[in-house]
C-alpha cells in the first residue's frame, strides 16, 4: 500500500469533505457575492497521523483544533481550493466513502480550466469589458456624444 491509497482510506474514515456555494457579505464590499467554499479537513487526537498526512502531499495546513474543555486535545490538517483539488484528484482512484464528493471538486475545477472558461479566466473578463467600454467612450467623443464622466473631467 502506498502513502496516497493509505491517506485515502484515512480520509474516508477520518476526513470531511466542504464543496458548497453561498452567499458572503464582508466588511470591504457593499454587496454580498456568491462564493465557493471548496475544503478537505481530517482531525483527530494522534498528532503524528495528522502531521504524516500533511507531509504526503506538503499543501494546506495542520496545527491544532480548538475543543472544549475537559476533551483530549485535537490536530486537524486542513486544505482548500486548488489545494483541495490536488488532493482530491490523488485519493480520488481510491476513495469510496468520500468519492462523490472529491469527485465534484474534481469536476469543479477541471470545468473551470475548460477552453470556453480559459478565454475569460484570470481577470481577462475585467478586460475585454473595460476595453468595451473605452471603446464606447471615444466612439462617443468622435460623434460629438459627451458622457457625465467626460463632463465631470473637463472642468
């Protein structure tokens, strides 16, 4: 057995699987946006199994887990996002209890690097539509058209 098919099987165990979209509001934005939370976690009370399974794959983070008084202290190794899906692309061949879970992570971002979504992937999309938009602005400057933002800027 290797170390990822062992990781596997303590991940179906031990692990817990966070592939969600919802709404957050924070302090910066006026407007809440919907967001993904996409995480693999695994906790437990043996500190070295937590620290081995960081060290499979060196992504995420381990350290400990806050627990209530009177409970035997906890380790958790936790990864999100590209990370989460590095991993879940290894244990996926070897996963059965958390298989269709890692599986729509896999899925998620191998749609997001999809050629239709490569051509407005990492913020080209703010691009192409700002270009959009000076176009307009001197296509209206050339007919005579003066928009408020033109007006505000010649005084």
């Amino acid at each position: 057995m290797n170390k990822v098919e062992y990781l596997a099987g303590l991940f179906d165990g031990e692990g817990s699987v966070t592939y969600k979209q919802y709404w957050e509001k924070k302090k910066d934005r006026p407007n809440p946006a919907f967001v993904w939370r996409i995480r693999l976690e695994i906790a437990m009370t043996h500190k070295p199994t937590i620290e081995y399974a960081y060290n499979i794959f060196k992504l995420g983070w381990w350290g400990p887990r806050k627990v209530r008084e009177n409970l035997k202290p906890q380790w958790r190794w936790a990864v999100s996002y590209r990370g989460a899906y590095t991993i879940a692309k290894a244990l996926l061949p070897y996963s059965v209890t958390k298989y269709d879970k890692l599986k729509q992570i896999v899925d998620h971002y191998d749609k997001k690097e999809s050629k239709e979504d490569i051509e407005y992937s990492g913020g080209k999309a703010y691009r192409v539509i700002l270009k959009m938009f000076h176009d307009q602005m001197e296509e209206d400057k050339r007919n005579g058209n003066h928009t408020r933002f033109d007006r505000q800027h010649k005084r």
